[in-house]
C-alpha cells in the first residue's frame, strides 16, 4: 500500500497535460488544451484538459477527473496502479507499506496475463538468439527479409520451435500458472501443448508497450497449414481496437501529423526501419471502427498504402468508407503489381518509398473516378453504379463543407450535374439518420455503439449531471435530452460552484473566505436545498469550517465520494474560455469587470442574492397559500397575521430583486 504522504507527492508532481499527452493528439485553445476523446467515439473534438486545475473532462460523453482517473480508465488499472505508473513517470521512488492478503491477489491478477505473456516474449526471443536452430531457421528468415538485429529486438520478434510442449514445461519450471497459459492462448486447453510451434513470432503491444498478444507465422511449406495464427482475445487483447506498431508509431504520427496504414507486420517493420516510423497495419484483418478511433486520437490524416492487385485495391476500398465516418482525411497510395510496402522498401530503400508514395497518394475521390473510367469504358449503366458507389462514399463525410467541396470536384470530373448529386447525397444521409433513429427507438435510453455519422452533440449547461446508464457511465450525448433544473437547483448549483472553485479566497473587505461569508449567509437554509447532493456537500462545507479546518478545489477532486469529485469537474471545467484575442490583438481589456477567474466577490454575491431570492419566493408561495386556507376557512386574525408576514417577505424579496437586477413576476 502506498503511504497517503507519497500519494499526495505523486498527485503534486503531475501535470495532466503530460500524462494525457502519452495517449492522445492534444493542440493548445487558449489556456486549455483539446484533442479527440479517448473514451468515446468522436470528430469533432470535446475533449479538454485544463494544465491549471490538473483536470480533464470530456462535454461530449461526460467523462472528467485528474491524471489517476485517466489512467484507471484509458489504460484499465487499479488505483495504486495508477499511482505507480505515475511515480515511474516523475521518478518517484515509493517506500510501500505493507499490503492485505487481498490487495496483494488483486494486484497479482490485475497483472498476471501481462506477466505471462511477458515471460513468453523472452522465451520466443531466447528460442531465436540463443539456439542452434533459432539462428538457422528463423533469424536467418528475419535477415533473409532485410531486418537487422536491433530492429528484431526492438519489436519484440522470436521463434517458437517445432516442439510439443517446450513453452509449457518451461512455463511450469518457473512457476507459472497453467490457467493463465491457457486464457492467454499460449498453449491448448487441456495444457498438453504449445499453441504457436514451428513458426517466428510477432509480439503485440498495446498502447503502453506491454505485450498484449503474439502472432505467429508458420515456416512451414504446407499449403494448408494457416499462414498466421494469432492469440485469442482477452481481457487485455481486444483485435479490432489494436493496431500493430501503434506503440512504436505514436510519436512519429503526432509530429509528422499523418498515420501511414499497412496490411502487414513486416510491411511495419520494415519502413520503421528505413527511417519511416509513422506506420502502423490493420494485421491481416478488416479495418474497423475502433482501429480509426485510435488513429484520429493522434492525427487527423491518413494515407492508406496496400498492394496493387485486385485483392489490395478491394482492402483499401474497404477501409475508406470507415475512415471518412470518422472525419479523417483520407489519400490511398497502391503500390505497383507484385510488391507491398515491405518488398517496395527493400529493393528501393526508404527515400525512394517516400517519393513514391508523395507522388502517387491520390485523394479517395480521384482514386474512385480513375477506377470507374478505367472499368466503365463507356458503358453508361456501369457509370451510373460507379457514381452511385462515389456519392455513397461522400454522403459518410460528416463534415457539410467538406461534402459539398467533394460534390463539386465529382461533379466536375464524372460531368454530373452537381445538383442531382447533392440530391442524391441528401437521400443517403436521410436514410442513414432513420436507419440510426429506429434503432434507438427499439433500443429505448440506451446508447448506440457508434455515434453514426452525424452526432447531435450536446453541450453541457449550468445543470445538474447528465443521467447515466445502467453501468453508471454517462449516457452518450444522442441518447439523451437535456437536463432540466427542478425547483432551486439552478441557484443551489451556482452557490456550490463557490464554495468549490473559490471556498478558500479571502474577501478583503470582510476578511474573511468566500466559504465563511456564503455559508453564514445561507446557514439557515442548508437543510432545505431541492438537490440532495448540493445540501449534502453545502453541510459538509459548513461541518469542516465549525471544525476550524479549511478546504480548497483539491478537497472535492480527489474526495472519496465519487459524485462530490464528479460533480466537481463538471463545476470546475467550461466548454467556453475567454478570447485572448480582444486584449492581446486589439489592446481591449475588460471594461466593467475584472477576469471571472478574479472576480469572485461580485460573482458571490450576485449568485447569493439569485439563491435568497428563490429562497424567499418559494416562502411567498407558502405564505400565500397559507392565507387562502385562512381565507377559505373564515379565519381572520389568522388571515390578517399572514398578511403582514407577506408583507415583509414582499420587502425583502424587492429588495434582494433589486440588488440581483433581477424583475420579479407577481402571481
């Protein structure tokens, strides 16, 4: 168990921006910075982090929270995990405490498959340096194919030899679990055997650089032995949500700003050997949704780059009506008959590569017509399919100006009117949104699986949370409405945004903190807030200040009560920043107030007088609801008693009203 001391040293040393950075493309938007949500699927980006207040928070799915909470839930790790990969990161040495037995067999299962497959990475490595037939065999294949020692060791690539159960006795010898060789596909399931023999191996990161899982490709003759085998999937492996080389390409993607995309692990290796690192390969598999996720969290661009035979041409069309849903900027580059990014970059080397594909990467739009000219050859009814085929393509743009520019240049190179082509588009898209409506319809508060083409985002407000789902994950932002206030808690909300964001600033004037004031302003009202949660941290607030102990932002995001420190990223982060263009560019500061950042003292008092405000109304309301009972029932001392109470509560509601610039609607 990690000391709290050292929990709070480590909290002390992160910087948001730096840990986030590790997993996705972030760009500066004035003091925050925003980038594609990891979490969920999205083109437009909603996703902030905030260096200031050591946060993030998505407005598009509703996620937020500090470096750990990211952590836990990109990257799947316990608590101390998190704290631990955070330690490594700042060079934090961690003098544990002792743990509990059960600490210890979460910790230990939390790892084991990576432990596992770890041990067999040095086992296929080992197989291949360290034996008589490893050298003759496979490293003779892997030089054979161009790759030099470093490359080989920096991949993680090995031998399985053609033995029975070599892996497995050896496994056992060092006192590994038979159970996790079986779930990680190392062996079969009744554990008399290897799964991967005879073949050289490929070892598949994540995107922290642990081995999630091997392929293996036989060295064998025999046609119907499979080419590939891979590793099934597991907790920690996940196919369609894993591209080979990610690890070892994501820097080289966010500088370069473009993501090359491969069939194959050789074709990866092979140009990040040859100098060109920002490659990765979709594994021999169709390319899939969470592939390009992935992909646009580090780059907006992507060339895809496969064989010129019919088979290369088909993959890549494949791929391309994916990657424009997502909003990427997609070129195609097929490479000439008979050679594949591997063999290309072998016999010609890395800068010849690099030309050919510059010169010959062609935008999917130019890629399609030259296909349809070159099939249709003057046949009318091909080219009313092939058009048909191109505009189907267009209409997954989800970008309007975007289409419409495609729609232009088509319209121009096919010579159809481009009228009918963006009538043509808007039927598609028509049908796709039904299509995506009936689904929601019959799958009532539910979330889609993919956001569809054209999301309805849905920006937060000056609300309560979003309602969550049955797993209490926020509901996507198409799946639900928005939030409406009940009774108080507009204002009820605006008083805890106070004490959260600014408890601990000291009034001048009053010398005391904003916590202080507020908190004797409304004590006689903490037990009557409309929102359980609002009064619930209000009385806490209040309990900690009666206790002579002080709290700032960091008290509630890192509170052990995850809707306080839920509810405190929502109140501590905006969609919305102020323009630094109006003082910076034009030399036009604010005018009548300072920054909101420092203009805690009006706000309170504004968001005070809002609160009493509706405080003294909902009093009005009974009072007057008193006196027509008084009324009803002949009773006039009582009547004339509730008069004058109305009477005052009148005055003072006026008087607050006046003081908030507020006009208040008499019933």
């Amino acid at each position: 168990m990690i000391p709290p001391k050292q929990v709070q040293e480590i909290l002390d040393a992160v910087r948001i921006e730096d840990v986030v950075g590790e997993f996705v493309n972030l760009r500066r938007r004035g003091v925050n910075l925003i980038g594609l949500c990891p979490f969920h699927g999205e083109r437009t980006p909603s996703f902030n982090v905030n260096p200031a207040r050591n946060i993030f928070k998505c407005f598009g799915c509703g996620k937020g929270g500090d470096a750990v909470t990211f952590l836990r839930e990109h990257e799947n790790l316990t608590y101390p995990e998190a704290l631990r990969w955070l330690a490594k990161r700042y060079n934090i040495e961690i003098q544990e405490v002792e743990r509990t037995p059960e600490q210890v067999a979460e910790q230990q299962l939390a790892d084991s498959l990576y432990i596992v497959n770890d041990f067999a990475l040095r086992h296929f490595q080992e197989q291949l340096f360290d034996t008589d037939e490893g050298q003759s065999v496979a490293l003779a294949y892997f030089k054979q194919r161009g790759l030099r020692e470093e490359t080989i060791r920096a991949f993680g690539l090995g031998y399985a030899p053609d033995q029975r159960d070599l892996l497995v006795r050896r496994a056992k010898a060092a006192g590994h679990n038979l159970d996790l060789l079986k779930k990680t596909g190392l062996c079969s399931q009744d554990g008399a055997r290897d799964f991967f023999r005879g073949r050289v191996m490929f070892a598949i990161h994540n995107l922290s650089g642990k081995v999630a899982a091997f392929a293996g490709r036989t060295m064998s003759s025999d046609k119907t032995i499979p080419k590939y085998i891979n590793s099934p999937e597991t907790e920690i492996y996940v196919k369609n949500k894993i591209l080979y080389g990610a690890y070892q390409a994501k820097k080289a993607i966010r500088q370069y700003d473009e993501c090359l995309l491969t069939e194959g692990y050789m074709d990866v290796i092979s140009l990040h050997q040859a100098g060109i690192e920002n490659v990765v390969a979709s594994s021999g598999t169709s390319l899939t949704e969470g592939q390009l996720q992935l992909i646009k969290r580090n780059t907006n661009n992507l060339k895809i780059l496969y064989d010129g035979d019919p088979a290369g041409v088909k993959a890549a069309l494949r791929g391309l009506d994916l990657a424009l849903e997502q909003d990427l900027n997609v070129k195609i580059c097929l490479l000439p008959d008979g050679h594949d990014p591997d063999s290309y970059v072998q016999q010609f080397g890395g800068e010849a590569f690099q030309t050919f594909v510059a010169g010959n990467a062609k935008d999917f739009i130019l890629f399609k017509t030259q296909l349809l000219i070159g099939e249709t050859k003057g046949d009318p009814v091909k080219k009313a399919g092939w058009v048909k085929d191109i505009v189907a393509s267009i209409a997954k743009i989800p970008d309007p100006i975007k289409r419409s520019v495609y729609l232009k240049e088509c319209s121009a190179l096919l010579e159809v009117d481009e009228k009918t082509l963006h009538n043509e588009t808007n039927k598609l898209i028509t049908t796709t949104i039904k299509k995506r409506e009936e689904k929601a319809a019959r799958q009532p508060g539910a979330a889609s699986d993919s956001p569809g083409p054209f999301p309805d985002y849905d920006w937060p407000t000056e609300l309560p949370p979003a309602p969550a789902d049955a797993d209490g994950a926020p509901e996507a932002p198409a799946a639900r409405e928005k939030p409406m206030s009940r009774g108080d808690e507009f204002q009820e909300r605006d008083i805890i945004r106070l004490l959260v964001q600014f408890g601990n600033q000291l009034l001048e004037k009053e010398g005391i903190t904003v916590a202080e004031y507020v908190l004797a302003d409304i004590e006689e009202s903490l037990g009557n807030f409309d929102n359980p949660l609002y009064g619930n941290i209000a009385s806490e607030c209040h309990a900690l200040l009666v206790e002579g102990k002080t709290f700032d932002q960091n008290h509630f995001l890192h509170h052990e009560q995850k809707d306080f420190s839920d509810l405190a990223i929502d109140l501590l982060t905006s969609p919305f920043e102020m323009s630094p263009n109006w003082e910076d560019m034009w030399h036009y500061p604010l005018q009548n107030q300072q920054a909101p950042e420092l203009n805690f003292d009006l706000d309170m008092r504004q968001a005070l007088d809002r609160f009493k405000l509706r405080k003294i109304q909902k009093m009005c309301d009974v009072n007057l609801a008193r006196i027509k009972t008084a009324s009803d029932d002949g009773d006039v001392d009582a009547m004339l008693r509730y008069m004058k109470i109305q009477q005052k509560l009148n005055e003072t509601r006026n008087e607050v009203a006046k003081r908030a610039g507020t006009v208040v609607l008499v019933k």
